[in-house]
C-alpha cells in the first residue's frame, strides 16, 4: 500500500496523470481487499470524478508571468471544500447558495430575459472565510479556481501592472473557470484618491474594462477586507454582494462542533461550560477560533491527555487576546470568570488548589 501513494505523490509532482490514476487504481483494489471496502469506494468516486478535471488543467498549463519578477501571477487549483467547513449564518449561506444555483441554471434565466448572476464580491474582516468560499463554489460548480496572486500582479513599473490584468482575464478566458481576485482593494481603488497617481487610476480602467467582457460561462470573485477603498464604479460591477463578518455564538457552536468532531471534550455536551466558552469567542474571526482550538488541541496531545478541557480552551482564548500570560493571577480570575471549577483549573494548568481558592475569594463570577 506504501508503494502505491509513493508512487501517486510522484506522478503528481511530475504532472503524470496516467501514473496518479493507475496507482490509485491500484491502492483502491489492495484496499478493497484488505477489506476496506468504504475507502476502495472513495477513490474510485474520486477518479471517475477528476480524470475530466485533470484533463481541463492542461489548457491552463502555460501560466502568465510578470515581465519584471518572471513570477507567475495565477495559480491554478481543482479544491474539495465539505459543505460542512462552511459556516456562515443561515441568510449568508442563502446567499451563496442562491448565486451557485444562479449560475447553474443561467440558461433558464437567459430565456426568461434575465442576465445571469456570474459576479461575486465578497466582504469582510480578515480570517471570515473568503477564501474558502471562493473554493466551496470551485468544489460545488466544478470549475477550476484561478486565483491571481497580488504579490505578483502589481508591478513596480506601474505601466505593467494594467498589463498583467489583461494577462490573467485573457488567461481566465480560455475555458470556464472561476477567476479569483484575492486582496481586490490593492487593484480596484478609488479613482478620485488624491493620494494616487494617474497610472494607478489607470489601471483600475483597464480593470473595469477586463470585468465588463469577461465572460459569462465563468465565474469571477473578488474579495477585500477593506471594501471603503473600492471605486464605486467597481461595486455596479459585480451581481451579488456577500459580506462574510466575524461569526456569532451560534455559529461559534457550529463551528465548534465541526473541528470538535470526534474529539473527547468536557464541555461539548455540557450546555453551561459550552456558553461560556462561546461567549469568550465572541468577536474572533473563523480563523482565530479554529488556531485557538487547534493550539489547544496540541497541548492535549503533547501533554499525553485524551481530553480537552475547557480550561485549556479558556487559556488558548486569554493568551490569544493577550498575548502573553504576564500575571498567572489574572490568568485564573480569567478562568473561574468564564465557568472553570477549582477543580478543573488545578488539574489542567497544575495549579495548586491553595492558590486557586486565594484568588477565588476576589472572582465575581460572570453568567455565559
């Protein structure tokens, strides 16, 4: 079984799909016979599924480069992204939802005298989940994600920079896919920015030219953080508009639960402990609360336990916020605030109980 996903990493790294599909074949058929029946299944769904796929990434295998770096400025990818890894509210996930199924079913639209909705931009603080978006409607519409990389992009000789737009839109166009414009804000400024000068206003002209006859059977998706800086032109450009903000304590319990799955806690299943841990969330991005739980996850395993505590959690989320534990006093109030027993901060930090029950007496307890 070793031999053969060697073997499949090296037909990857060297391009050579024949050598990926026959090897996986291969491992299917072991693994089917060692009796691992729902994995053997897996794999065999999955090449079915992308031997189309991988045949389409040759129209895309000669990227274009910035003529001053020679760095290439898209990279071209085919992402499996769950339904599950998406949480959002429920009308941020309507939204999402509803722009696919508009896109899928175009043609309806079209006959009905509608322009179909090909345009997307999305939204929001950093860590919300802008780029997986763009990837879940890779995953669910099939299309290959072509994402341009900014560093790359904007040039130093600024006449360049209008040029490798054009590049990547004429790249975009070869066949369908979805056109990913990460960090939009850098290319798409206000054109009336008195700070400015003249070749970056136009560059956001041949921006605005390259998205009104980009084509409709692909998709194009921008995102910022810093929507305040777009043109307001930009803006009548795009379909749909999502904004993607920082996720509130039912969402936190969602996306607990998703990278909790499987794992032994203490306060999954314990209704208090868990509001007070969503509450201490609250305000963090996606991203944040999956690098506090993943931080204390590893503290679990390099410490030998099986369980996550909330203390371990409550201590990731402190540390987050603070960056540091300067008053190890402060740290415990912190802990007992936030629903931490006596009992629980002494085995999860090794915090005599003589001190914890000091410190106690001067603890004004919050409600989650």
């Amino acid at each position: 079984m070793y031999t053969e996903i060697v073997k499949i990493i090296e037909g990857g790294l060297v391009n050579d799909k024949e050598k990926v599909i026959n090897y996986a074949t291969v491992l299917a058929n072991n693994l089917e016979k060692q009796g691992d029946i729902s994995l053997a299944k897996k794999i065999r769904s999955t090449l079915i599924q992308k031997k189309g796929a991988l045949t389409a990434l040759d129209s895309f295998a000669t990227k274009p480069v910035d003529a001053e770096s020679r760095m290439d400025i898209v990279e071209v990818s085919y992402p499996q992204v769950d339904a599950a890894q998406i949480v959002l509210s429920k009308y941020t996930q309507e939204a999402i939802y509803n722009f696919i199924e508009s896109y899928n079913r175009r043609d309806v639209l079209l006959k009905s005298g509608f322009d179909a909705s090909n345009s997307l931009l999305l939204y929001g603080p950093p860590g919300c989940g802008k780029t997986t978006v763009a990837q879940f409607i890779s995953s669910i519409t099939g299309l290959p994600l072509v994402t341009a990389r900014l560093d790359g992009l904007v040039s130093s000789l600024l006449g360049s920079t209008a040029k490798n737009i054009r590049k990547i839109f004429d790249y975009a166009s070869r066949r369908e896919c979805i056109l990913f414009l990460d960090e939009f804000d850098v290319v798409a400024k206000l054109r009336d920015d008195k700070n400015e000068l003249g070749e970056l206003k136009r560059v956001v002209n041949s921006l605005i030219q390259n998205i009104d006859t980009f084509s409709s059977d692909s998709i194009l998706i921008a995102a910022t953080n810093h929507q305040e800086l777009l043109d307001p032109a930009i803006w009548r450009r795009f379909t749909t508009v999502i904004t993607l903000d920082r996720p509130q304590k039912e969402e936190i319990k969602q996306l607990l639960f998703v990278i909790l799955n499987g794992k032994s806690t203490n306060f999954l299943a314990v209704p208090k402990k868990l509001d007070f841990i969503e509450a201490a969330l609250v305000g963090l991005s996606h991203s944040d609360i999956k690098t506090i739980i993943f931080n204390a996850m590893r503290g679990v395993i390099l410490s030998d336990r099986d369980c996550l505590t909330n203390c371990d959690v409550l201590k990731e989320i402190y540390f987050h916020r603070n960056h540091t534990v300067e008053d190890e006093d402060e740290l415990i109030k912190y802990l007992m605030e936030n629903g931490a027993t006596h009992k629980e901060i002494n085995e999860s930090m090794k915090i005599p109980l003589r001190k914890i029950q000091g410190i106690s007496k001067n603890v004004d307890r919050k409600e989650p």
